[in-house]
C-alpha cells in the first residue's frame, strides 16, 4: 500500500500544496492537536465513509497518531473503491519531530 513519509508531507504543506487529509483519531485527539484536514474518527469511519466527499480518483492522506488506525483507514477506502490513498508512515508522532 501507498505510503508516504513525515518529511515528504511537511515539505508539501510548506509549499501550500492544497492536500486531502484524512484525521481517523478520535475528536478529542483531533482537538488537542491537528494539522488540519477532515476528522472522521475510525470508529466510526465505516458509518461515515459516504460523507467523505472526495473524488475516488483523488490523493488523500490519511494521518493518525502512530500510523496504525490510519493504515485501516487506508485499506477500508481502498476496499470502497479509492485509488490514490496514501498512509502517513509514523503518523503524527513522525511529522513532529521535523517540526
């Protein structure tokens, strides 16, 4: 499965790419600390996968703390039809450290 790493994202948000990000950690996590995107916990993200609204031939990112809820994530959308999904290796915990 598509990866792509800590360094490689904070480099395409410096450059103001416009990115499809895709938080999976629960709205409390999210709230406390976030590089923005859409929130849809993956607790609940089966129910929700409908109001996703992105394109299934987009690029979407999908971040969480460690990398782990975020590879699920990654396989349900590629399961749903999804082409370009992308798992942020590391999650949060690795794009910190270059922060």
């Amino acid at each position: 499965m598509d990866q792509i790493d800590a360094q490689n994202l904070l480099a395409r948000l410096q450059n103001g790419e416009s990115l499809n990000l895709l938080d999976v950690r629960e709205e409390i996590e999210y709230y406390t600390y976030n590089i923005g995107g859409k929130n849809i916990p993956l607790s609940v993200f089966n129910k929700n996968i409908d109001q996703l609204g992105y394109n299934k031939t987009d690029e979407i990112i999908v971040i969480c703390k460690a990398g782990f809820r975020s590879e699920t994530a990654q396989s349900i959308l590629i399961q749903n039809g999804y082409q370009k999904v992308k798992n942020l290796t590391g999650g949060l915990i690795a794009l910190q450290r270059f922060q």
